[in-house]
C-alpha cells in the first residue's frame, strides 16, 4: 500500500525551525541563497527517500505556488 503525504502541521516549534531557515540564508547573495534551498530540499528528499511521497509533495507544491 502506497503511503500519503503527510501535510497536516508536523514539525516541533515551528516558528523557531522557520527562523532558523530564514537565519541560514543571511548575508547570502539570491543565487547562494536558492542554492542552499536546493541543496536542503535534496538533503530532505533523500531522507524522506519514497519516489511516490516525493511526486506528491512535488504537486502539492506547484499546486499551492499557483494560488493567490
């Protein structure tokens, strides 16, 4: 049985891990910056590692950058 992506609210401390993302990319040029995010959506894709789990979060985030 294929698994779901799991989209409700999982991460501990959320605001803390958001500011830590936002304090990673300081005093970083635009193309550094979309770099790391590159290299931390890799590093994440990796570890989650399901090729279906992976699709799925691929189209729940096209899907969520075309909304207003």
């Amino acid at each position: 049985m294929s698994e779901t992506l799991r989209t409700e609210l999982a991460i501990e401390a959320p605001d803390d891990f958001y500011q830590r993302l936002i304090d990673a990319h300081e005093g970083l040029s635009d193309d550094e910056s979309m770099r790391l995010n590159a290299r931390l959506v890799l590093l994440l894709a990796n570890h989650v590692g399901d090729g279906d789990i992976l699709d799925q979060a691929i189209d729940a985030a096209r899907a969520a950058g075309s909304q207003p």
